[in-house]
C-alpha cells in the first residue's frame, strides 16, 4: 500500500482550523499572489464593532508572532474569514464597563 487514507483525511481535517486572513506578493517570486492562512485556534482574543467606515469589523489577537500581532478583519473585506471566526458566536452577552 503506498498510503494511507485515513491519514489523508485527517490532514484535511486538520485544514479547516485555517481562514484566509490576507493577500500578498512574495519577495522571492515577483509576480505571484500569496494567500496567508493563519489557524483559527491561535487567536486567543478578538473584539466585534460596527464602524461607520469600517462597517463591521474584529480586531484579532495571536498568541504567537505573527505580524501584525494584531489585525483588522472587516466582513465586507474578507467574509469567508469573518464568518469563520464569528460561528457559532451568542448573539447576545453582557457588556463590560470600566
């Protein structure tokens, strides 16, 4: 047998904790569009807010150092990500005053 399938599948898996976070062109081949994944599960924190410019918005946090350690994610912008990130999510929670 030259390989597993079940191994392979659960790389597949294991892909879906990636979102598309941004594009960019690469130093080292001039020309060609990147797309940059980040795993969904090293953000470990990330606000939700409706700007007037912005539209609708989070701001992410990594727990590792990736740059920007912070990033702007707006839905009209990049909704594959955005939706990703906000499944799941209660509508509904308490605010927090300082």
């Amino acid at each position: 047998m030259l390989f597993n399938i079940d191994k392979i599948s659960d790389k597949f898996d294991a892909l879906t904790d990636f979102i598309p976070l941004f594009k960019f062109d690469s130093e080292n081949m001039k020309g060609i569009e990147h797309t940059m994944y980040v795993n969904k599960n090293r953000i470990y924190a990330f606000s939700h807010f409706n700007h007037p410019t912005f539209k609708e918005c989070l701001i992410i946090k990594f727990d590792k150092p990736i740059q920007p350690k912070e990033y702007l994610l707006c839905k009209e912008d990049n909704p594959t990500a955005y939706n990703e990130l906000f499944k799941g999510l209660p509508e509904k929670i308490r605010k927090e005053t300082n």
